[in-house]
C-alpha cells in the first residue's frame, strides 16, 4: 500500500483538524446541556446534535493521536482472515 501522507506537515495537518473535530463535539455536547437545561426533550435535533457531537469526537480524537499513522502503518492479519 503506498503511503499517503509523505510530509510532516501534511500529518501536523491531519492533527490540527482532528484538533478542530474535538472542539467542534465539545461545543455540540456543550449546546446539549444548555437544551437540557432549558427544559428541552430529546427530539429529532438532540438526536442529531448528539450523534454528530459523537462522531466528531470519534474521529477527532483518532486523527489526533495518531496524525498521519491512520493511513501509513500496516496491520498484521492472521492466516485465517487473509484473503486468498
């Protein structure tokens, strides 16, 4: 598989926005409380706000520590689950 992030500042980069993903998902979960506190049920935007807030912190969080390792380094699979 060939690389793809080559440079330090293209894995400084994916850093940088994963970063920006935590921030993002702390302010969604921050908007959550204050629906929460303003007596709001769990609708249809809480639902969303929560799962996006979610997936932002997911994601935000992997690029952060792993930067531009997400794509480059390989995996060892087992024998059993490598494609013939």
């Amino acid at each position: 598989m060939a690389a793809r992030v080559r440079t330090w500042w293209q894995a400084w980069a994916l850093r940088l926005l994963g970063l920006g993903l935590c921030v993002l998902a702390w302010r969604m979960i921050a908007h959550l409380v204050v629906m929460v506190s303003h007596g709001g049920r769990a609708g249809l935007a809480g639902y969303a706000v929560a799962t996006l807030g979610f997936l932002a912190g997911s994601m935000g969080s992997a690029l952060t520590v792993l930067g531009g390792h997400i794509f480059v380094d390989e995996v060892r699979v087992s024998a059993r689950w490598r494609r013939v």
